[in-house]
C-alpha cells in the first residue's frame, strides 16, 4: 500500500505541472548574490551566465555532470530555458537566488543547467519527454532525470513554496517529495525512467510511413483548403478557434511562404488565387497595423497573446524577423502595397541597429523583461508621451497610435498600435502618405530616443549558424527584391564571418559562436539555413562563390546527416553526442523543418547546377515524408512548395 501511496503522490505532482499560473511580479525577488560561483562561469551563454552566481550549484551539460551523478548515485535536476523566456527568469528569482532550496538541491542532485537555443538536441528530447508525462510542455523545463540520463518525471514551471500561487505545489515541497521517491523506493523511479524513455524513442524516432500513393499537385490544394480552416478570417493568424479564441497567435512564416508561392502559382495558370491572397494580406496587414510589431524601434515581437495581434509577447527573435522579412519583401513584390516595404525596410534597420554584431554575424534575442517587468521597456503612459512631444505633436502622435483611447496594456499602458494604415489615414486626412510619413517620423524618433535611455532587456549576443541563415536570406530577399544592394552587401559580410568563423578544424559548421569562440557540432538547421541563406545571396547576385560555399556545406550535411535506411535527414550528426533518442523532425512550426527547406535546397543547388545527385536527393527528401504530406500536408506547407516543383519538373 504504501508503494501505491507514492506513485499516486507522483502523479499528484505531475498534474500539478499541468497548471499555468497567471503572471505575476515577484515584489520580493532576492538581490543575486555574486559571492556565490559554480561551474557555469566558464560558459558563453549570456542565458548560462545568468545563473553562473545562484547559489545552486549548477553544471553545464557534461560528462562531468553525469559523472558525478553516478559516482554519488543522485538524480540530476535539469533546467532547461532561454534568454528571453520571461518565467524562466521568475523561477530563478523565486527558486534558483533562495538559499533553502539552493542548499537542498546541492545536497541531494546533482543540477544540470541548458540553453536550449545553445543544446535544442537536449532540448527536443526532454520536452518530449515532459509532454509524455504531463500532456504540455513549455518552459522554464524542469526535468527529474536518473543518474544515467533517462527522464523520471518533469514539468515546466513550479513557484518556490506551497501557497506562493493558488493551486500550484512548490518546488521545494517537490524536490523534497521526490528526493524520498528516490531513496525509499528506487525501483518505481527505475521503472518510470524506462517507460518514459521508450516512449520518447518511439516518439522521436518513429518512421513516418511512404505514401502507398504517388503524391500529386492536389497537395496544393489540400494544404490551402487546411490552412483556411485553421485561419481566422477577420484578423489572420493561424490555429484560431471559435471554442478557444484566446490562444496566443504566432506569425508562422512557413503558412505565410506557402501563400505567396500559391497565389504566384495559381496567377501563373490563370486562376487568380484570391482566396490565399486574402488570407496573406489579412494576417501581413493585421500584424503591420498591431502591437505585435514595434513601431518605434521596427521589427516583430514573438507571438500575439490575444487575437487582434495587439498586445505582445514582448521578447523578439532573430529568427522570426528574418522570416518576416523575406515574407514582407516579397509581398510588397507581389501587390506593390508600399505599407509591406516600410515594415520590411523598419524591421532590417531594427537588425541592423541593435542586433548586428562587428564582425557581421546577427544575434539571437532581445528579452522580454528589464527591471523584472515584462514589457516595461516597450510600454508608454500617457504622460510619459506627452512629456516628450509639444502639445500639436501629442496630438497627432496619440490619435493615430492609439494613446487617446484607454490603455490597453495593464491598465495603466499602452502598447503602441496603428488603427489603421498610414496610406489610409492620410487619405481620411486628406494629405498624401508621405507628408503624413513626414510628420510621424520625428515624432517616432524622439519617443525612440526616450526609450533608449531606458533600461534595456537582456540582449542574448550569441550568433547561432540556423538562426544567421534565416536573417541572411532576409537580407538578401530584401535586397533583390526591393532593389537595395545595402542590404545584400549585410547579409554577404555575415555568411562571410558564419563560413569562415564558425568552422572546425575538419571544416565542418559549428553552431553557436559567443566571446570569440565558436561552440558545438551543428545541428540540421544550422547546415540548412546556411545554404538557404546562401542560396538567396547567390540568386541576389550570381556570385559563383555564394553557389560554391552552399554546394560545400550540403555536400557536408548529406555526408553526416542522411538517413541511410529511411531517406530524409536526422536532427543531428552521425558524429554527435549519443542521447537517448536520435531524433527527425519534418513539421514546420515557427521555424521551418530542416527537411523541408533541405529538399528545396536540393532543388535549387541542381536547378543551377545540373548536378542529377542533388534531384535524387530532394526526391528522397520528399519521398522521406510522403507519408505525411499525403494525409496532412499543412504539418509541412514549405515541402508541399517542393512536391509541386518537383511535380512540375517531371512534366519538362
């Protein structure tokens, strides 16, 4: 019986995890104490580095941390998160600075601290796990694990004590709980840590079956009828539902790609494709005109934590605005709509200003916090805005950006917002667009330059190669498309310091560099951006050296990434880090799968080359999650792209 008592409080504590708290400030956050040092101090990480002097003390991902674990025969307690996650930084404040619980978890585990930006193959595998157990996932992760790796129980984010949040265990209560689990009865954490094991393996490594039929152009069209579905008509986005309409709204660069290669395709064959150009516009228009997007300082927020894109999640990620800004130059290609090639022109500024390094390479993310308050740096009051701009400028300022209605951001603040588009408000106010752009745009500056005097959010420097590739092909989509060589020449000195910086010593990529040293084995995307990024640098210029570093590092990528029995590529290398599971991901999601844009890789480099092996390669690409897009193709709308390129070659 009491066997059946513990693992019936072990589940207890794992529904718990479920929960999601409601924010709320920590009023008495602990000051970090800088005489404490563990044995992150010697990271690069800004993330790491953070939490170098909590009083826990943390290891990084190492053998010597597993050693340990065996040696002493403790559990080990990984946290996994990243530098802009806002409750990541609330549990280090209410959990990780508090000197009781640093000293329990000292004593008996062994703690594992990860950037999962630095480790996304940790990450992948662990996060699979926690949603095995707990049906979500989400971070702070919190994983329990067995000395040798395998993952006991897990969740996301705990408050400190009981009682601190309504309806939520704290983590002392659970370190100390499963602490007991561990020693009275190792057997159930054994058995639990193989169960959970073999079901992240089967998971991560679950082959996706051929399609027993040929896949044919109707993938077009079955991914446009599902995108449709899942679209919110009035205000864009994807995956809104009437049943839960406050779902938080992500821009999916990948459904928006989609659409533009669609309504080119559909024009091309004399059908207007004005369905999927609607929901482009809606959602491009949408996220222009709301919060999401930073008016001042230019550029996108991560995600939308309502419907209407207007107030955000305040963090932003290099990765979404080199998306964003492919997308939004070829928009403005494709409907000559001048509001696309301001945001495009603001966004890349926005890089440019406060994301560019000196040697070119871009980093990875602005936080959402400063001061322990998310969003205090992007906020305004009334007053504050009144105390910077003349009585005529307020007015103006105010009545177009939303300060003159009541606030909408806690009440008391106002994220900035348009009502509507500048070319539209201009005609309502009878002026042309660019004498109202004229008028707005000191007033914009002076706001900007208040707001720089603020304390600034934590600016994660590291240059990750993915997350480069993806803001090289901005640069260099924007570049051709709006016609501006500037542009191209930012995204070439950046593939320059990535192929030249980020190598080791047999030539292979690297995936993160910080502090003048380049770090870890690269992972798919690293080696897809890359060539996706230098694929658009040679498109933009013709210049044989771009084509010669891309053939270089995919030739490279198909030697230690390819799976030689199922097709398609692994997340990781043949020569990487052995975890419990070997992983392949073919869905996009807010960044592209590194299979889908691999195939179109593929295509291209054999469309300038001529060279039949790289064909033969996106056809297995293709042929790899065949499966899948035959019977949810919208999992993966950039490879629905490359069935009917590859489709249309087969009819030349």
């Amino acid at each position: 019986m009491r066997a059946l008592r513990i693992v019936v409080l072990l589940l207890i504590v794992l529904s718990y995890t479920q929960l999601i708290a409601q924010e709320e400030k920590s009023a008495d956050s602990k000051v970090q104490k800088k005489e404490h040092a563990n044995h992150l101090v010697n990271e690069t990480s800004p993330y790491l580095l953070t939490h170098a002097h909590n009083p826990v003390d943390w290891y990084p991902w190492s053998e010597e941390a597993f050693a340990k674990a065996k040696q002493e025969k403790k559990m080990i307690f990984l946290s996994v998160g990243y530098s802009s996650c806002h409750w990541c930084h609330v549990m280090e404040r209410e959990s990780f600075e508090d000197e009781e619980i640093a000293e329990y978890l000292n004593e008996n585990y062994v703690c594992v601290k990860v950037d999962r930006e630095e480790r996304p193959d940790v990450d992948q595998v662990y996060m699979t796990a926690v949603q095995a157990l707990t049906r979500r996932g989400g971070w702070p992760m919190s994983v329990f694990l067995h000395p040798d790796g395998r993952p006991f129980t897990g969740g996301s984010y705990f408050p400190a004590r009981d009682g601190d949040r309504e309806g939520m265990p704290g983590f002392l209560t659970i370190i100390k709980r499963l602490q007991t689990i561990w020693s009275e009865q190792p057997e159930l954490v054994e058995q639990q840590a193989t169960q959970v094991t073999q079901a992240v393996k089967a998971e991560l490594e679950a082959r996706i079956p051929r399609s027993l039929l040929p896949l044919t152009k109707e993938v077009l069209d079955k991914t446009s009828v599902a995108l449709a579905e899942e679209f919110d008509q009035q205000w864009g986005g994807f995956g809104y539902s009437i049943a839960n309409p406050n779902v938080p709204k992500f821009p999916t660069p990948g459904n928006l790609e989609f659409l533009l290669y669609r309504v080119l395709q559909l024009r091309a064959s004399d059908n207007s494709g004005g369905k999927e150009l609607e929901m482009l516009t809606t959602q491009l228009d949408h996220m222009a005109l709301g919060g999401i997007r930073d008016h001042l300082g230019g550029g996108f927020h991560r995600y939308s934590v309502d419907r209407f894109w207007h107030i955000p999640h305040f963090e932003k990620m290099l990765y979404d605005n080199g998306q964003l800004a492919s997308v939004y130059a070829a928009a403005y290609k494709l409907t000559g709509n001048v509001e696309y090639k301001q945001v495009t022109d603001e966004l890349l500024q926005f890089v440019l200003r406060e994301m560019t390094d000196e040697s070119g390479g871009f980093y990875s993310a602005l936080d959402a916090d400063s001061e322990g308050e998310e969003g205090k740096f992007y906020r305004w009051s009334r007053e504050e805005v009144k105390k910077v701009l003349t009585d005529q400028e307020y007015r103006l300022f105010a009545d177009i950006y939303g300060v003159s209605d009541d606030p909408n951001f806690e009440e008391h603040y106002y994220t900035l917002l348009l009502k509507s588009s500048v070319s539209a408000i201009a005609k309502e106010r009878a002026v042309s667009r660019e004498e109202l752009k004229s008028q707005l745009v000191p007033l914009r500056e002076k706001l900007l330059a208040v707001r720089a005097e603020r304390i600034r959010p934590l600016l994660d420097t590291k240059i990750l190669a993915s997350w480069n590739g993806l803001m090289i092909r901005g640069f260099a989509d924007a570049g051709r498309l709006l016609q501006n060589d500037e542009y191209i020449a930012i995204g070439a000195k950046a593939a320059e310091f990535i192929v030249q910086k980020m190598r080791d010593g047999q030539g292979n990529l690297l995936h993160s560099f910080n502090k003048g040293e380049a770090r870890f084995n690269a992972y798919l995307p690293d080696y897809a951006y890359m060539v996706e990024g230098l694929n658009a640098l040679h498109r933009a210029t013709g210049d044989e050296k771009w084509l010669s570093y891309a053939r270089d590092l995919m030739d490279q990528q198909l030697e230690r990434f390819w799976d030689q029995v199922a097709n398609g590529f692994f997340f990781t290398a043949s020569d990487h880090e052995r975890l419990i599971a070997r992983a392949k991901n073919p869905v996009d999601s807010v960044r592209p799968s590194g299979n889908s844009v691999s195939g179109q890789n593929l295509l291209y480099l054999y469309q300038v080359t001529k060279d039949e092996n790289y064909l033969d390669y996106a056809r297995k690409t293709l042929d790899s999650v065949s499966g899948i897009m035959s019977s949810s193709p919208q999992a993966s709308p950039r490879m629905a792209i490359l069935v009917n390129e590859l489709l249309k070659l087969d009819e030349k």
